[in-house]
C-alpha cells in the first residue's frame, strides 16, 4: 500500500470510530514491530519506520510513521 493510501484508511478508521482518542502515556520511534497496521490495516514490514504508542488504561498501537502522522494530528470532540 502506497503513502497516500495508508494515511487515507487510517484517517477513514478515526472518522468511523475505529481508533481511539490519541491520549497516549508514551510514543516509542523506530519500534521494531511486525504484525498490522492499526491505522491502515496493511502489514508492517522490518524495513518500515514505525511507532508503537500506549495509550491509557494500558492499550498499546502500533502504526507505520505516516499513519501515526495522521492519527497524531487528529482532533477529536
């Protein structure tokens, strides 16, 4: 999946209710994770850049760089 595209399915995840409010405790860069995408959904490869973020009440992400961009960004009501 190209850029554009993950950060488009990740930004349909938060408009839908899929992800939660990013009111996270720690961001640790360049984790080195495997398994998907919980922005995008795609599959995350070694070679990636990515972000694992635990969020309150112990829930941990993990996201490619650009898709964190996007969930990062969010503003929510």
């Amino acid at each position: 999946m190209i850029r554009e595209h993950r950060q488009s399915a990740t930004a349909g995840k938060i408009i839908l209710g899929y992800l939660p409010s990013p009111n996270w405790v720690s961001v640790h860069y360049g984790a080195r994770l495997t398994g998907r995408c919980d922005g995008c959904g795609d599959q995350i490869a070694m070679a990636d850049f990515t972000i694992m973020v635990r969020l309150q009440r112990s829930m941990t992400l993990q996201f490619h760089g650009e898709c964190f961009d996007v969930y990062g960004q969010t503003r929510y009501c």
